[in-house]
C-alpha cells in the first residue's frame, strides 16, 4: 500500500518558463538584453522570483522562469506597461534600437506540487 504525502505548502506557485530558442551565435547577445530589464518586473504583485537560463550542453533552448503567486499575478504583469517596456528594445548608445533577434519562443505554464529546499 503506498501512502501519499501531502504538500505542506498551502499556497502553490504558478510557474511560467518561456523556451526560446537561441542560435548559439546570439547567446551572449540574449544574456545582455535580458540583464538590461531584468528589473522589470520587480515589484510586481505575486512576482516571486526570475531566471534566465543558458543551456551548457548543444541545445539552443534557453528558459525563462518566472515564479508567481498565482494566475492572475502573472496575467496582470503581461498586461502592465512595466511588462511592455521591458519587452521593448533597449535603446543603444546614439539613440537607435538594437534589431530584433532572430529567435523563438514556447510559453510553458505549470504549478509546483512538491517544494523541498535544500539545507
């Protein structure tokens, strides 16, 4: 007989990772536009935490993590202007937007059922 164990976190958080894939030339290029708005969502009711990830083996799909509270937080921030100001281009030095990279992206929507931290 197996027993289940029951998450002793009340509240689960909904996780967003946003896959986009990243020819590897454009890496480095991806990992300073991201910086420069990193901030952006900061302070955004429900905003629980953000990470962007590289991949270390050949693969071109970078994730995106962010972690909310809830549906509604994360709906919210897609809707604020904090959230299309981070997504525009980053003014360049002279005043000209930076192109656009040539670059895909997935939406992945999930909630945590288990959270253990480490000691």
């Amino acid at each position: 007989m197996s027993s289940v164990i029951k998450n002793s976190v009340t509240k689960k958080s909904v996780i967003k990772i946003n896959a986009i894939t990243v020819p590897s030339e454009l890496g480095d290029e991806v990992a300073k536009r991201f910086a420069a708005r990193a901030g952006a969502v900061d302070g955004m009711s429900g905003f629980q935490g953000f990470e962007l990830l590289r991949p270390t083996d050949d693969r071109e799909t970078w994730l995106v993590i962010t972690r909310w509270d809830d549906e509604e937080s994360f709906t919210a921030w897609t809707q604020s202007a904090q959230f299309r100001d981070g997504h525009k281009a980053a003014l360049a030095a002279g005043g000209e937007a930076p192109a656009p990279l040539p670059i895909s992206a997935e939406l992945w929507s999930y909630e945590v059922e288990v959270d253990r931290s480490g000691s």
